[in-house]
C-alpha cells in the first residue's frame, strides 16, 4: 500500500508543526520555531505575518491561483508598518495591491511576467456596475456558443471525423480533444477583453490534463463535454461578485497601477512610503515556464521575461556557484532601485525564504541584508521562521524583515 503522507513525513523527521493544512500558500503551513531581532513590536508583526495560514476569499484574492501567493492577511499586517503610497516590485498576482486599496493607499505592482500582470489587473479592477452587468453578459454568450462547439466535438471524435482545432502544437498534449474545442471557442469568443481573459486564464490549468498550477505531471481527469464553458461561466459570475465586493470596499479615485517591468529598473525615485515584497526565492520555481499553457492560449508575448526572471529554478540547476554569484548582484540591483524609489523614512518590507538546490540550503537573508545596507538602508527587525518544505521533505527558513531608507 502506498505510503501516507504522514507516515513518510514521520519517517523523514518532520517535525510535528509540519502536518500540512491542505491549502494552497506558501505560507499556510504551519511554522516552527521563531527567531526574531531588531525593534521588538516591528519584529512580532513580522513574526506573525509568517504565521497566518487561513484561506482568506475577501474580495478578489479568490479569483485565480498564482503561484507562492503572499497570504492577504500577512500583506494587510505589514501595510501597517509604514504609510504612503506602496510599491510592490515583484508584485505577482497582486495580493499586496489588493490589499494596498482596502486600506486606501495608492500602490504601484511590477512583474516581468505577461500572466502576473494579466491577474494583478484583474484582482485590481475597479468597475461599475453596467461594467459588470456586461462581464456576466459577454461570459454567458461565449459559454453558449463553447458548450454547443463542445457537444458537436464530442459527437464527431466518437465517429473519428473531428477536425484538428488551429492552436499551438503545445496545446494538443495537455486538453482532451472536446475540450481543445471547447475552450477554442471560448478564446474567440471573448476576444480582446481583458477581464474576460483573465477568467479564461483562471480555467487553463482546471481543464487540462496538468495536475496543478505548479506541477508539470498529469493528471487523468476526464471533462464531460460542455463542462469547460459552465465552469467559465461560473466563474465569470462569481468574479463579478468579488469585483463588486471590492468596489463596494475600495474609496472613489484611487490610484492602482499595474506595470509589466524588471524590478531592476524601478524608474520612480523618492515616492513610495512603502515597498512590500515576496521577491522569487531562490531556485525554487521557473515562474515564466510555469506559465506556458495560459501565454499559448491567450497569446502572450513573454518578450525578454524568461531571461529578467531573477532566481529560477533552471538558473540553479546549471552552474550553482555562479547562480549564487549572480542572485546576489541580482538582489542588489533591486533593492538599490527601490531604496531610491522610496521617500526618505521609507520602508522596504521583504517576505522571503532560503532555497534548496541539491539537497543544498541557499541563504537569501544574508543577500537582502547587504543589499539594504549598501543601499544606504538599516535593519529595522526581521523574523525567521521554520517552515517544513513537502517537496524537499526537510525544513527551510523563510524570514520577513524590514528595512528603513535613512534620513526620515
Ligand atoms: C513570489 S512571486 C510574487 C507573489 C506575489 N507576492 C503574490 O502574492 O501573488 C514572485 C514574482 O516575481 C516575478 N519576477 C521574477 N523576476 C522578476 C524581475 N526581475 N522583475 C519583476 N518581477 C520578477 C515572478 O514573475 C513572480 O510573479
């Protein structure tokens, strides 16, 4: 018989705070032992934003996975620890802007990634409500017209006269035949529309014979025909609820912006009271690759993101001394920029965590340290944690630390 998760975690040592909690942040795991320093009340609040792990739906942080998500509720504690406008330079699916605008702030988010940027626009939305009405409405449509595609397209596989969809030869491994057809017709039915794109985006993965958003290993999942539209369409009207909730939450006028940039050349200088982060940790996930189904469906240009990705796994796995080498200049440039970017007193609060490559631990504290110090920043407080690593079975530290630019 198989051996239980709990049983090979037992096996393996794992310390009993690391019984998984079936949730999908990286930081949901219950963590070990803490070791805080620097201002006492700074370096609690970074200790408990380590610790929160409940799923947390308020508004759009529901709305489409996105990988080593920050946990809202951790963002929404260390806004906290500085004021201003925020800048969050690796900015992902948008989590620290979402919550930058429930707390009224002004927030700027950059990410080389064209899916990044799809979400964090998405998640970040403002609409109306004629805006929304036809959101449900253009959904509906689309999810029609797939349905029937779909429907004929399992009628006509069963007789072998399908006719091969024109899509990216990537796509052909990983749908069943209907359900290419199906989700074809949902692309060109929603055409250009952001929004509309974003929730086809948030099925790519769900439809798909792929076992999870990060993982590349199969899963043998049929879809009935004509499943793939309703769960657009569902999705679509639960979407426009949650844009609803944040519009309803979010005060008139503010300014959240989303822009597809290398956080190595943050243009902005003395801006931002705040810079909130979960930079890529080292050697742990290839986030452009990862990305590959929804950039073939939807068209996106990767441009030069494969090689702006600071970090990657695949980096690491080629030469590991000179990737060390090159994630601690890496790590210097973007925190040079962003201590310019931000005012003087200004915060940089990083929520970070050590790699793993070979059975060998990469420190990235030490890094981040020394880039904030030469940057002209001190450490105000940091806090590290132990947090039990499912797919390397052993434990790895993250910290959160926070860092002022000098001259308040
Ligand atoms: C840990 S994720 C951020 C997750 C985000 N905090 C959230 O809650 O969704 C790291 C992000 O850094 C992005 N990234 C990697 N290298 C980058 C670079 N040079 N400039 C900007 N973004 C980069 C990746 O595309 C990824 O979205």
């Amino acid at each position: 018989m198989a051996e239980r998760r709990s049983e090979r975690r037992a096996r393996k040592g794992a310390p009993d705070w690391a019984e998984p909690l079936g949730l999908r942040q990286p930081l949901s795991q219950r963590a070990g032992d803490a070791l805080r320093d620097g201002d006492d009340a700074v370096s609690r609040a970074l200790e408990a934003a380590l610790r929160h792990r409940e799923r947390v739906e308020r508004v759009t942080h529901g709305f489409h996975t996105y990988p080593a998500g920050l946990h809202p509720d951790a963002a929404a504690a260390l806004l906290a620890l500085a004021p201003g406008p925020v800048l969050d330079p690796f900015c992902g699916g948008g989590t620290v802007l979402v919550e930058a605008m429930l707390a009224g702030r002004e927030a700027l988010g950059t990410d080389v990634s064209p899916v990044a940027t799809l979400v964090a626009r998405a998640r970040t939305a403002l609409t109306t409500e004629a805006e929304r009405t036809a959101l449900r409405s253009a959904a509906r449509k689309a999810a029609d017209v797939a349905r029937t595609e779909g429907l004929a397209a399992e009628r006509a596989y069963a007789t072998g006269s399908l006719r091969r969809p024109e899509l990216p030869e990537v796509l052909f491994d990983w749908y069943e035949p209907h359900v290419l057809v199906e989700m074809n017709a949902l692309r060109r039915e929603i055409k250009n529309d952001p929004l509309l794109k974003a929730i086809f985006s948030s099925i790519v993965v769900k439809t798909s014979l792929r076992e999870s958003d990060t993982s590349n290993r199969r899963s043998e999942e049929k879809r009935p025909a004509g499943t793939t539209a309703t769960l657009f369409h569902k999705r679509a009207r639960e979407y426009a609820r949650q844009l609803e909730a944040l519009a309803a939450a979010v005060p008139a006028g503010l300014s959240v912006r989303v822009h597809r940039q290398d956080a190595r050349e943050q243009r902005e200088k003395d801006h931002f009271g705040l810079a909130l982060s979960s930079p890529p940790y080292p050697g742990v996930y290839d986030y452009v690759p990862l990305q590959q189904l929804r950039m073939a469906w939807l068209g996106l240009d990767q441009g030069d993101a494969p090689r702006e990705e600071i970090g990657s796994r695949r980096s690491f796995r080629a030469d590991r001394a000179e990737a060390v080498a090159r994630w601690r200049a890496d790590t210097a440039k973007w925190v040079r920029v962003t201590a310019r970017a931000l005012v003087p007193g200004g915060r940089l609060v990083v929520v970070t965590g050590d790699g793993n490559v070979g059975g060998k631990p990469i420190d990235s504290l030490s890094p981040l340290t020394d880039a904030a110090v030469a940057a002209g920043m001190r450490r105000v407080a940091r806090a590290t944690v132990e947090r039990w690593d499912e797919g390397l079975d052993r434990v790895r530290p993250e910290h959160a630390v926070c860092f002022e630019r000098s001259g308040a």
